[in-house]
C-alpha cells in the first residue's frame, strides 16, 4: 500500500489536467522541430560542418527525451498516479539521466569548440574536424550512459518526484547514506556544475573576442552593429537557453537535498513548475535555428514544399543555393574588395549557428 502512495499524485485533478495538457503542447513541438533539424540536416550531410554535427546531435537528445518520456508522463498526469510502478520509474529516470546528460554535455562541446575556432579558423581541415567532432559525440553519448546506469549497479537510485507523477535522480535521498550522497555531489559536479561553468566561459570569452574584433571592423568605416547584435544575440540564447530552463529544478533539487520531508516539504505544485520548465527546454532550440539561420528556414521550406509538390523543380536542388551566415553577413556589407578578409576575421565558424 505505501509502495502504491508514493505513486499516487499528490496534485488536484486539474492541475494534473492542465500539466499534462501542457506536456503535450511541449511534446509536439519538441518532435516537430527537431525532426526538422534532423531532416534539412539529412538533406545535406556531405555538407555538414563540424560544429553542425553538435547541433544534430542536441535535435537528438531533444527529440529523444520527448519521444522516451514525456508519452509516460502525459499518460500518468491524466491517469492520475504513475503507471507502471518501479519498473517504468526506472526506466524514466534511466532517460532522463541519458538524455539530459548527454544535452548538457553538448552544449559544452559546442561552446567550447566555438571558442575555440572564434577568430582562428582551423587549418586542419572539414575531415578532420568532422572526425575529431564525431569521437567526441561518441565519448558523450558514453559518458552519459555510465552515469545512467550507475544507480542500476547500485550507486545512487532513481525515485518518484514529490509530486508523484514523474521520476529522476532520488534527490532527497542525499541524507540518507554514504552511498547516495557522493552519488548526487559527484553527479552535481560533473554533469551540472563543470559543463556550465564551460559553457559560461566559453561565451563570455567569445564575446570578448567579437568585441575585439569589431571595435577593429568600426575604424574601416563599415556598419556591422545590426550583425554584431545577431550573434552577440545568438551567443547569448546559446550559452543560457539550457541553463535558465533547468536552474529553477536544481535549485529545487537541492533545496530537498538539505531539508527533511514533514514540515520543510514543499507544496507539490511549487515541486511541479520546475520539471515542466525544464521539460520545454527540448521545444525552443528549432525556434531559435529558424530565427537566425537562413540556411535553416530556406531548407524547411524546401522540405516542406517538397512535401506538397514532390515533382517541383526545387526538389531536384535541395544541395544548390545554400545560404549560411557568412553569406548573411556579405550580403549586409557595401560593395567593397576588403569584404572577405575581414569575415574571416571574425570567424566564419563563429558566425554560423551551431
């Protein structure tokens, strides 16, 4: 009977309605648009750039966790109580774990590879890149899984959510042993704290090194200011996207840490919020490509006109007309020679959505 309690929701009916009504609205767009990150990308996969293939595989894990986890929860919000028990319990925290990991880590890579090519394009190579970026993806996608399992081999434990009707890392399981403690310190340094700090410094630097350079382009007497608000925007939405939609549940997350359940218990609502804010981290990353790629928008709308009209001629040039932000950002310049020095410059990797 208490092992059925714990699953039970600790929400008002309708509050149960509206989250799960909520989580489908997330849902949807979550597969929508990363499937349509996934698919322009896989109109063009020769021509993917190195940095590109980090943005793929943030539409994956996405897409991922919308498809994984959020059809059980939406089903459990509207039945009320957790279905499945343990079981799908495990398994939910496992793909949360998995996929939330294996995101956060990206971001990183993704920061960290920005950075690093800002201002100093790479003379290795598009190869070389694309399979140095390509082991990378893969030590990711490791090194998510083996912080995944870890609960299963008996460090630390997955567990319901106070309010009843999602499960994750037993957070409030911290005071409890040894064993669960250094599980949740070491996870909280390694997959949250370390990738954001690099995430962090990885855009404060880029943006550095932008302001370097355009306070050199502004005595050549061109006008960048609307360029330099795209990508100081871009950089910004990048670095903090992620951390702003999971910040309120790791505050959380530790607020139960270090509170004994009884009277410091929050309400359950207040413990529901942040899982669904988090939860919509996975639906704005194709808004934001579709705001500031060109590139991107032009091949949605092949792809979507191919859909209607399979026999269209634009169809059979899907690979032909391909606009990336270099080609914005000539575009934007007066007609004048010194254009293409000073675009590499700024780093045409940086000034490509990743």
């Amino acid at each position: 009977m208490e092992e059925d309690n714990k699953y039970m929701s600790k929400l008002s009916p309708t509050v149960d309605y509206w989250a799960g009504m909520y989580l489908v609205v997330i849902a949807v767009l979550s597969v929508l648009g990363n499937a349509a990150v996934l698919l322009t990308s896989a109109l063009r996969p020769t021509h993917l750039k190195a940095p590109e293939l980090l943005t793929v595989n943030l539409a994956v894990t996405d897409i991922g966790m919308a498809l994984s986890m959020y059809p059980l929860s939406i089903a459990s919000l509207f039945n009320h109580a957790w279905i499945g028990g343990n079981s799908s319990c495990l398994y939910y925290g496992l793909m949360g774990m998995i996929f939330g990991t294996a995101s956060i880590m990206t971001l990183a890579v993704m920061g960290l590879v920005r950075y690093l090519v800002t201002g100093n394009p790479p003379k290795t190579g598009n190869k070389f890149q694309r399979r140095t970026i390509t082991m990378v993806i893969s030590v990711i996608w490791l090194y998510s899984g083996l912080w995944a399992v870890f609960p299963l081999l008996g460090w630390g434990g997955y567990g319901p959510e106070p309010f009843g009707v999602a499960c994750s890392v037993d957070w409030a399981s911290y005071q409890d042993s040894l064993n669960r403690s250094t599980f949740i310190m070491s996870l909280s340094i390694l997959c949250t704290f370390i990738p954001c700090l690099v995430i962090l410094f990885s855009y404060f630097g880029i943006a550095w090194k932008l302001h370097r350079a355009y306070q050199a382009i502004q005595s050549s007497d061109f006008h960048y200011g609307h360029i330099e608000r795209k990508v100081t925007l871009m950089a910004v939405l990048i670095s903090s996207g992620f951390i702003v939609a999971w910040s309120p549940y790791v505050v959380l997350s530790f607020w139960s840490m270090f509170h004994t359940k009884g009277k410091d218990s929050l309400a359950p609502v207040v413990s529901l919020l942040p899982c669904l804010f988090a939860k919509g981290s996975t639906a704005y990353n194709p808004f934001i490509y579709y705001i500031f790629r060109r590139s991107f928008r032009r091949q949605l709308q092949v792809l979507i006109c191919c859909s209607a009209q399979p026999d269209s001629p634009s169809c059979r040039e899907t690979g032909e007309g391909r606009q990336s932000v270099r080609s914005d950002l000539l575009q934007s310049l007066p007609d004048n020679k010194n254009r293409a020095p000073l675009v590499g410059k700024l780093g045409t990797a940086v000034l490509e959505r990743v």
